[in-house]
C-alpha cells in the first residue's frame, strides 16, 4: 500500500494489536480502502472518499459520522506517518 513494504510498518514490541469491537468496522473499511489513497507528483494526498461509500456497500457497512470519523482519523495519521518518513 503507498509503495510501502510491511516491514516499513511501525512496530508494536511486546504487545500485540488489539482493535476494540466497537472500532471493527471503522477498521475492516479503512483497510479495504488500501487501494483507493489518491496521489500526485509531491506524493500521497489522502483517501479518495469517492470510493469511500462503494466500498462501505460491499462490505455492508453502514458509514456513521462515527466511522466517517474514525477513517478520517486513521487517514490523518498514515499522512503524518508518511511525511515523517521523508
């Protein structure tokens, strides 16, 4: 995803990944969004929330304002990740 390996991944030393149920849908669709990141010549600019609401069908999620935010929140954070890697 982004042209980033696993390996680039931050690691979580001694603990493992836990993701609370109340979040599992906010998750499962920002990951199934792995492929829909828009990107120009100066690099990742963000999700591309015109696919937001397909991919959200498929999976038959319903888009909340919580889980709305929740994506936002998740894409702001992979942004800041990225730029930090630079």
């Amino acid at each position: 995803m982004l042209g980033l390996a696993v390996a680039d991944a931050p690691k979580h030393k001694d603990r493992p990944f836990i993701i609370p149920i109340t979040e599992a849908q906010t998750v499962t669709l920002f990951i199934a969004m792995g492929t829909q990141w828009r990107s120009a010549p100066a690099g990742v600019m963000g999700l591309d929330y015109n696919a937001l609401e397909a991919v959200a069908k498929m999976l038959e999620i319903e888009i909340t304002p919580e889980i709305f935010m929740g994506i936002r929140i998740m894409e702001a954070e992979v942004l800041t990740w990225i730029k930090e890697q630079r």
